[in-house]
C-alpha cells in the first residue's frame, strides 16, 4: 500500500498541471537547489516545476542567434589558425607543354555529395601526343570519333588564342565509384588511342574522317560556323586585311604644340 501510495503520489501532480509550463525555469531552479549540496525527495523534484520564471533566460529566437554566432566563430577560427596551414602545400603555377599535355577537369560541390564529383573529364592538344607522322594524325582522329573536335571544348580550360592544329580530344568517365578510378580510365584510353594510332597508320590514309558531329554542334548552337564552310576556317580580325585599313596622313593631323599655339 505504501508504494501504491507513493506512486499515485508522483503521478498525480503530472496529470493535473498544464502542458505550457516552462521547463527552462525549472531545470535552472533545480541547478540552484543542487548547488548546495541537498538531496532531494521525489516530492521536492516534483515540486521543483511549480518554481516560476525569474527572466534569467533568453527567447527562442534569441537561441536562434546565438547559434548562428557560435557558428560563424567556428569558421572565423578555422580561417585563422588552420587555413595559414594550407600555405605548406602551395605550389607555383606551371603552365602546361609538351610534357605535360593533358588537361584534367573536375567538379566539386563545396564539399557536398553529388554524382558529378566522381566524374574526371580529360583534354588533349593532338599536336601535343607523340604520333609519328601525318597517318597517325589521322587515324587518331578516325579512332577518337565524336571525341575529337578541331576546336577547343568551352569547358575544357584551354585559351581561345591558342592553335587549333588538329584538333583536341576529349575523354570523360564517370562508370567507377572513385574519381581516382574514373581518371585511370580515361587516362588508360587516351594511352590505348596513341599506342594503337601509332600501329599500322599507313593502311588508314584513304578512309575519310566523319565531321557529321561537327556541323550537328554548329548546327545545334546556331552561330552560322555550318554555313559557307566557316566551321573550320572562319574569319577573325587576324584575317583582315591591312591594306583596307584608313590611312591618315601624319602632316594632316596637327601637334598638340601646334593647336596651343593656333589658338593663342
């Protein structure tokens, strides 16, 4: 009956108060109580509820901004002491050569798990491969099929002054779970196309290249390099000629000394 009674005691006072009781209050008043040191009954728990606000708390929204402080000192601090690290790892830009030809791309998220982070998208100059001679250029180009392109990919990284030549290939992979494995295959094909354009480059000279992927993109972009044969010989200001330029003659055109002096 005691423990009958006990519980009916602790139950008792749960069911009869209202659901809007502040419980911050409570548990500060209950901190207070321990502080002293004071064992405390069940009763006295329970009666720790009935303890009213004393304003020594903030709002909602005031937690709110104290969040969002506490993160914005989390990344202060990382600029600080942790991103001055990073200068161990700096190195100076080189740009690429002949060495060096390939040009690796990649996309990331800021961190974010995305499926185009996997994804690694290698460029190449053609001129820049070692390819024996002309019939290797070519069966190259026959090999990498819509691949290759005689103008740089807008997102390839390469400058626009630079020189076509023959054309760039360009070779993406994104099949694997690692970005690391995607960039070994990509780069194991580009490996595979050299070695097999160098093999037998003779026998593919007469087998014309199929460009129906180039005038489909021009085509598809509408800015009139499909018409008139202007997509791979499309005229620039370096194709003007000089000889129409305005000559004026120097005796014509007065010094500044002299236009002083007139007006004085």
């Amino acid at each position: 009956m005691q423990a009958a009674t006990r519980t009916s005691r602790l139950i008792r006072p749960l069911c009869s108060r209202p659901l809007s009781r502040n419980f911050h209050a409570s548990s500060s008043a209950l901190a207070r109580r321990t502080k002293t040191d004071e064992k405390l009954t069940a009763e006295q728990a329970m009666d720790l509820f009935d303890d009213e606000f004393d304003d020594d708390d903030t709002s909602s929204a005031g937690h709110l901004m104290l969040i969002q402080q506490r993160q914005t000192l989390k990344y202060l601090r990382l600029i600080e002491h942790e991103i001055p690290k990073l200068v161990a790892f700096r190195k100076p830009f080189v740009p690429p050569n002949a060495s060096t030809p390939v040009i690796a791309r990649s996309v990331d998220y800021a961190g974010e798990e995305h499926p185009a982070t996997l994804k690694r998208v290698i460029v190449v100059h053609v001129n820049d491969l070692p390819l024996k001679d002309e019939h290797a250029l070519h069966k190259i180009k026959l090999l990498a099929g819509p691949r290759w392109t005689p103008n740089p990919p807008a997102d390839a990284g390469v400058s626009g002054l630079m020189d076509w030549g023959h054309g760039f290939i360009k070779i993406s992979c994104n099949d694997f779970p690692k970005a690391q494995m995607n960039l070994k295959w990509a780069s194991d094909t580009l490996d595979r196309l050299i070695a097999e354009a160098n093999k037998d480059a003779e026998k593919f000279a007469d087998v014309p290249q199929d460009v129906r992927h180039v005038y489909a993109r021009a085509r598809k972009h509408k800015k009139g390099d499909h018409l008139r044969c202007r997509l791979f010989d499309r005229p620039s200001i370096v194709d003007f000629p000089e000889q129409w330029l305005p000559r004026v003659p120097t005796e014509d055109v007065p010094s500044t000394a002299q236009e002083t002096r007139a007006t004085e």
